[in-house]
C-alpha cells in the first residue's frame, strides 16, 4: 500500500514536469503558454457565474417552497406500489440539475441511513451513473454559445434515465431489496 501511496503523491508532479520538458524539447514557450491558459481560465470561470447563480437560486426555491415535499406526498404511495424507496426521488430530481446539491443529499442519505443499506446503495450508485445533465448543458453550453440544445438535452436526460434505472436494478440484483 505504501508504493501506491508514493506513486500517487509523485505522479502529479512528475507529469507537469514531463509536459515542461517536453513542450521545451519541442519549442512552445512554455511559461507563456501557461499564463494565456490561466486567462483564459479567469475568462471562462467569470463567463459561467451567472449560469451558476441562476441554477443555485432555481435549485434553493424549489426545496424553499416546499414542492418538493409536496412531490414526494404525491409520488410516495406509487414509488412504494413499484418497490423504490421514495426517500431517492429527491436524489433523482437533483442529480440532473446540481452534481453538489445531488453530493449533499447522498450524503444526507447515508448518514441517516448507513452506507450499507438499500437506500445508501442506491443513492451511492446513481450518484455515480447518472450526470448533472442541465448544469452540463446551462454552464458549459452557455459559456461557448451555443443556443439550440434540444437534442443534446433530449439524450442527455435519456441517459440519466437509464443510468436511473440500471442502478436500481443491479443495487436490487446485487443487494436485494430494503
């Protein structure tokens, strides 16, 4: 265990000086370089942060307003008639919208469930296949202007939707349920 410890601690270092030596070997001024990327990192990172307030704002009303309570209310008898915890839905809701708002309710779920549970599983998995589909889009898409994203949105939530669906499968198939 220590070697992997030791390679990991070294690995970041002895790539940034491999890509040094490198671009120095080829000629590219690498210093320069290096300082137009930091711009035009400031440039994009400052571009982004009105999509992010706006999606964080969206986000913090839809759980201030008690819709989502209200949701769950709704769809709890039916997500029990088909054997999925409703105690996930909120985790499902999310995930597409906000990657850390989805992080804090997995993490919410666990605690208050234990890792090892059904629900721990579960939440543990679809946080990890499924993606924050409209913060992709609204953030990324936004930053380079791209206006017309209806059909990376359309596949973008089909995939969530099978990543929903094949988690709650294998956690069943692997685990069991409740």
């Amino acid at each position: 265990m220590e070697l992997i410890s030791l390679i990991s601690l070294g690995f970041i270092p002895v790539l940034i000086g491999f890509i040094l030596l490198y671009g120095t070997f080829k000629q590219v001024p690498t210093y320069e370089s290096f300082v137009e990327g930091g711009k035009e990192g400031i440039k994009i990172a400052v571009s982004i942060i009105p999509f992010l307030v706006g999606m964080l704002v969206a986000i913090s009303i839809f759980r201030a307003s008690g819709a989502l309570e209200a949701l769950m209310k709704w769809i709890r008898p039916v997500m029990d008639t088909i054997g999925i915890p409703a105690e996930i839905v909120p985790l499902i809701l999310i995930r597409p919208i906000s990657g850390t708002a989805a992080l804090g309710m997995t993490s919410d779920l666990i605690a208050v469930y234990g890792p090892d549970s059904f629900i721990g599983r579960l939440a543990s998995v679809l946080q990890g296949s499924t993606d924050t589909t409209f913060y992709v889009l609204t953030v990324y898409f936004g930053a380079i202007g791209i206006k017309k994203m209806g059909d990376a949105l359309k596949v973008g939530l089909l995939a969530d939707v099978f990543g929903i669906i094949i988690a709650i499968l294998v956690v069943t198939l692997v685990f069991g349920t409740k």
